[in-house]
C-alpha cells in the first residue's frame, strides 16, 4: 500500500459547552463508523479557514453565518 500525505482541515464545533461530533460513513477510508469532528483535505490554492467553512457547511448544513471562529491555531 502507498501512503500520500495530504493537508486537512479539522473543525471543532461548540455551542453551550457541548462539542460536536459526527459519525462517519462506513464507506470512508480512514477510521469508518467512528465519531469525529469535522474534517475535510485541504484543496490546492484554498485557505485553510476557507476550506473549514466549506466543510462545515457540506457535513452539518449549517450556514456560514451561523459559525463564528474562536481559534486557529498553527498546522501541525
């Protein structure tokens, strides 16, 4: 198996403490079923927080208005 290292964007969402996670279709290929955060590869030439925005409303049908970033630390 070839591995490819590939940039992604992870998104924590809160609202009145609580943390969102979402499970994940079985037909991913990493972690299938599981429940996670919201995750997306990061698309050549976009803005890492462009690209978290543009995931976050395909996962949860949340507008962007509705979101509002309280960090962004640096990539790991």
């Amino acid at each position: 198996m070839t591995l490819i290292e590939r940039a992604v964007v992870a998104c924590f969402l809160r609202h009145d403490g609580k943390i969102c996670l979402l499970k994940r279709s079985e037909a991913v290929g990493s972690s299938p079923g599981r429940w996670h955060c919201v995750t997306g590869f990061l698309e050549p030439d976009v803005l890492p927080l462009e690209q978290a925005m543009t995931e976050i409303v395909e996962e949860t049908g949340l507008q962007a208005s509705a979101v509002r970033l309280v960090d962004a630390p640096e990539p790991l």
